[in-house]
C-alpha cells in the first residue's frame, strides 16, 4: 500500500513561501482578508500531516489554539528535534523511514507542509497534486517554494479559483 501526498501551501505571486528571516506576515495579514480558502476541508481529506523542523517550530509558536490537526497523524522530519519533544508527533529520521513507517501505518493521504520537505517529496517522487493559494504580493526574495530540480515535473492545471482577498488558488496533478 502507498499513500498519496497533496502540498497544500501559500506563496507570493513570485513563488516564496518565506522571506528570507522565515517571516510570514506579508502571507498571514493577507490570508485574514481571504479567510481559510479551503484548509480546513482539505485537513478533513488527510490521515496524515508531515511537516519539516522549521515549519514545526512556527506551527508551535502559533499557540496551542492554533494545532488543528486533531487526532490524525502527525509526523516531523528532522534530524534534530528530539523523538520525545512532543508527544502529538511521531519524529522521523529519514525519508526512508517516514515513507515505511506511513505505509506500515495504512495511511492513504499525506499533507506534506514546509519549504524543504515539500522539495524532499518532490525530489522523491512522492508529491501527487498540488493546491496553491497565490497571494497579492511580490516580496522580491526569501526562501522559493521549490528549489533546483534534477528533471521537470510536469503537471496538469485541475482548478483556477478566486478564493477572495485577492488569492487565486490554483490545483495541479503530477503527471507521473
């Protein structure tokens, strides 16, 4: 058995998900005239969330309020945090192990969230559909959605939406 992995992700319309000091505000300040374009429906279609180290600890620093994942899986890819820092999630290694350990788990549908891990899935191929929310705004530099890639990874447009507050939501299928 093997799951499938569906990015769900906010950038500027110049393709950043962070500036460079890992500063949101320019996406979050934005995101409240839009309002939750469809995250919390989507969270409802996951049985897994696996998040990297940094979008872990901002994810934290959001409070307590703020941990919406309820009882599913959570899991976290570093090499650094400790494996019992946090009861809530499951800490993984490698992605060799994440990918064993989900499949052994019988989780179907993954939402990968962070910069470097989504570039980790997609590096592995595990990256299935893409849902991204475009924000009004250039903000000139900061850390890119994705990095270099060693091949294209082509897609196919599913959706575009206006999701208010300027945003448009576009949804893409990996063409494997």
């Amino acid at each position: 058995m093997t799951f499938t992995a569906t990015v769900f992700i906010g950038t500027s319309l110049d393709g950043y998900i962070a500036r460079l000091d890992d500063d949101i505000e320019w996406l979050t300040s934005r995101g409240e005239k839009a309002g939750e374009m469809g995250f919390f429906e989507f969270l409802d279609s996951v049985d897994a969330v696996i998040m990297g180290r940094n979008t872990y600890d901002k994810v934290i620093g959001f409070g307590e309020e703020n941990w919406h994942y309820g009882d599913r899986h959570v899991g976290v890819l570093s090499t650094t945090l400790a494996e019992d820092a946090d009861p809530r999630v499951h800490v993984y290694r490698t992605m060799d192990d994440l990918v064993t350990d989900l499949d052994k788990r019988g989780i179907k549908h993954v939402y990968p969230d962070g910069g470097r891990l989504v570039q980790s899935f997609l590096h592995a191929g595990r990256v299935d559909r893409f849902i991204i929310s475009v924000a009004p705004v250039l903000i000139g530099s900061g850390h890119r959605l994705f990095g270099d890639l060693a091949q294209d990874v082509p897609l196919r447009l599913d959706t575009v939406a206006d999701v208010g507050g300027g945003f448009a939501q576009l949804s893409y299928t990996v063409e494997k």
